[in-house]
C-alpha cells in the first residue's frame, strides 16, 4: 500500500513539474514572439498573465509564485534588450529619464506584481471551493473567471499603481505630460489596458483549466459528480 501511494505522490510530482516547465516554457515564448507582448506607444499590453493564472490555479500559490517570477524575470530581459517609452519602469539597467542610472525599484515593479499574480487566483479559487452549497459545473466556471479577472486585474493595477507611486515625475517627463495629471493618466491605461487583458483571461483560463482539472484528476470529485454524491 505504501509503495502505490508513493509511487502515486511520485508521479504526481512529476506531472506538476512537468506542467510547471510547459508554462515557463509558453511565458518565454510569449515573450519573445509577437504573440505575448502588444507594443503600444505608452506600455506594453501583455496576455503573459493568462499562463501565470492558469498555473496558480492548477499548481498552486508556490509554483503560481514562481510562474509569476517568470513573468517578471522575461519582461526585464525584454525591456532590457528591446527598450521602449517606458522601459524604465521594468528594468533597472535602463537609465531614468533625468538621471545617468536605472533605478532599483523597477525591480520592485517588474516582480512583486507579477509573483502577486501567481497567488491572488489561486486564493480566489480556493475560496470558492470552501464556500458552502453545492459546487457544480456552472460554479467552477464562474469562480474561475472571477479568479481570472483577479489575477489581471492585480497585474495592471499593482504596476501601474507602483509607478505612479514610485516613478511619478520620471514616468509623466517620459509621457509628455504634467506631473500632476499622472493619476487621470495611469487610471486611463488601467482602463485602456486592464479591461482587455481582464476579458482575455476571463474566457481562455476556464475554457484552459476545467478540461485539464479533469482530465489530470487534480479534484476528488468532479463539479457534476460531486453534486450528484457520486465519486468522480
């Protein structure tokens, strides 16, 4: 008995190790394809958080932490390697405007967001499946595009946020604009950039994730099954 169980937690293991490294491998080739970053003349609009939140969902907070990493770590190299408008802001070895130097709390910006979006739809969709009532297939749907829309939504407003906090002057000299209209400013891309990217995770995470939370067993008992009181 013990030796299926860890033969069991073995394969298991590697099953998520082996979804972890699909996900970094798409985060990369996302990254470094026109497919994952849209080059807009004020930010980069990105959908490199879908795969971030579909891996917190199915592997959990630590390795959705890591995925988050990934996301931050690929978007550094990338404004590093290809700089744009607001380059600064993601990569300290990119000079701020005004200054001969890149500044160390684009590493803040680049990462902390991002890891934040490898946990906030894990907890999301944990929530959901300890509220009471009955779970069935419609409410695994919606806690997954509510868990979805968290973890785009924690994305676009904890960077945008982050600069305007941390890079107000710099980020309103680099955009053409007076300091004291960066808020309006920042709130219109979050509007501009975070609907979409919320939309875009909205529809893809559950149509991603309920066919693969059946198919590798990563539930006891399947929504449908469940309500029943059927074993999956």
């Amino acid at each position: 008995m013990k030796t299926a169980q860890t033969r069991a937690q073995r394969t298991k293991q590697v099953q998520s190790l082996a979804i972890l490294a699909m996900f970094t491998a798409i985060i990369f080739l996302l990254t470094f394809t026109p497919l994952g970053l849209i080059d807009l003349p004020v930010i980069k609009a990105t959908v490199l958080h879908v795969p971030v939140i579909i891996g917190s969902i199915l592997l959990g907070p630590k390795k959705g932490a890591f995925l988050g990493g990934m996301f931050g770590l690929s978007s550094m190299i990338k404004n590093t390697l290809v700089p744009g408008l607001s380059s600064f802001v993601f990569s300290p070895f990119i000079p701020v405007p005004g200054l001969d130097r890149g500044s160390p709390w684009a590493l803040f910006i680049c990462f902390v967001p991002r890891i934040l979006v490898g946990v906030s739809p894990w907890l999301v969709y944990a929530l959901f499946k300890h509220l009471p009532g009955k779970r069935n297939a419609g409410v695994q749907t919606v806690s997954l595009v509510i868990a979805a829309v968290v973890g785009a939504l924690t994305n676009t407003a904890l960077v945008m946020g982050s600069i305007g906090v941390i890079f107000t002057e710099a980020y309103a000299a680099a955009q053409g604009i007076p300091a004291d209209a960066i808020t309006g400013f920042i709130l219109g891309i979050v509007a501009a950039n975070g609907i979409p990217e919320a939309i875009v995770a909205a529809v893809v995470t559950p149509a991603v994730c309920v066919p693969l939370i059946h198919a590798l067993k990563l539930e006891k008992k399947a929504p449908v099954a469940a309500a029943a009181g059927q074993p999956a």
